[in-house]
C-alpha cells in the first residue's frame, strides 16, 4: 500500500524544476503599521519587455477585464495626471466589502506611476508602480492604506496582502500574454 501512495503522489506532482519555478514566481511582500495604515511593499519578476509591462499598467479602462478584485476601472479625463475611477469586491471569511475610490494618477514614463485618492471609501491610499531595469523587468508596487470604515487589523492585513498578490499576479500574467501574442 505504502508503495502505491508513493507512486500515486510522484505521478500527481510536477517535476521538482516546475514546483521551483512556480514559487519563484510568487511575489515577496512585505506589510507593516505605520500609525494606522498599512503600508505594502511587494516585488515580482516579469519576463517580457518593459514597454509591454508598461501598457499593461497604464491601460486603465481595461484593468478589471484581468485583475479580479476589480469590479470596474475608467479613466475619467484626459491628460496626465489621470483621474481614476476604481470599483472593487473585497472578501475574507465571511468580511466582504465593495469599495469605490477615485485616484490621481501620473506617469512618469517609463520608471513609475503614482497615485493617490481623491476621494472614496478610504482616509489614505497612495502608492506607485515602480519598473526597475532588470532582466528580467522587477514590477514592484508600493502602496500605504487606511480604510474609512472599521476593518479588523489582521482582516485589512489578509485584504492589503491578498490584493496585492492579485494585482502583481496580473499584471505580470497580462503582460507575458500581451508578448506571446505580438513578439
């Protein structure tokens, strides 16, 4: 018996390079407290060009059809700097929250974007894309939150982190996408 579990979980697991190459591919993240927001440092590697990882971000109207906590995204000016309209769902448990946020956002092609709110369902949420010449491109999203509603500590620290990982997760699979299909 002992023999088939093992060869029934050698045949069920990918090759050891796949598993390493998968966790590699994970974004490193680091949250902490600063006063009462949550500040967010998270980094990934994309293995495509930065012009391509930079349409990716700034393609504003599209960004709900790939990132799936957003609900909606639409640009509601013209111009830099660019005002944001944001709509996302939120889970964790049983916690579920829609929020809405508007953002001021400007580019600064092509190493960074930052935003900040202008008004919404927080009292702080600023941050920046950052692009930073690496082969491959590293993607790294700063990002410092306090919600205006009540939200237990260890659920915002589940939701800021989540959301992060989605939003790395995303853009770096939209960006390989875009590639493969204009190399």
């Amino acid at each position: 018996m002992h023999i088939f579990s093992f060869l029934l979980l050698m045949v069920a697991l990918p090759p050891w390079g796949q598993i390493r190459a998968q966790k590699s591919e994970q974004p490193r993240f680091t949250i902490h407290s600063q006063n009462k927001d949550r500040v967010l440092h998270g980094t990934i590697s994309v293995p495509t060009s930065r012009d391509t990882l930079w349409s990716v971000l700034v393609d504003y109207d599209r960004l709900s059809n790939f990132m799936p906590h957003l609900e909606h995204s639409r640009r509601l000016n013209s111009g830099n700097p660019i005002l944001l309209e944001q709509v996302s769902m939120q889970k964790f448990l049983f916690f579920k929250k829609r929020t809405r946020i508007v953002l001021q956002v400007t580019e600064h092609p092509p190493d960074s974007i930052s935003f900040s709110l202008q008004e919404g369902d927080f009292k702080i949420y600023r941050g920046a894309w950052v692009l930073q010449d690496e082969k491959p491109v590293l993607l790294q999203l700063n990002l410092c939150v306090r919600p205006d509603f009540y939200v237990p500590r260890f659920v915002l620290n589940h939701i800021v982190k989540n959301s992060g990982t989605q939003s790395l997760i995303s853009v770096r699979a939209e960006a390989i996408r875009r590639q493969a299909s204009n190399p």
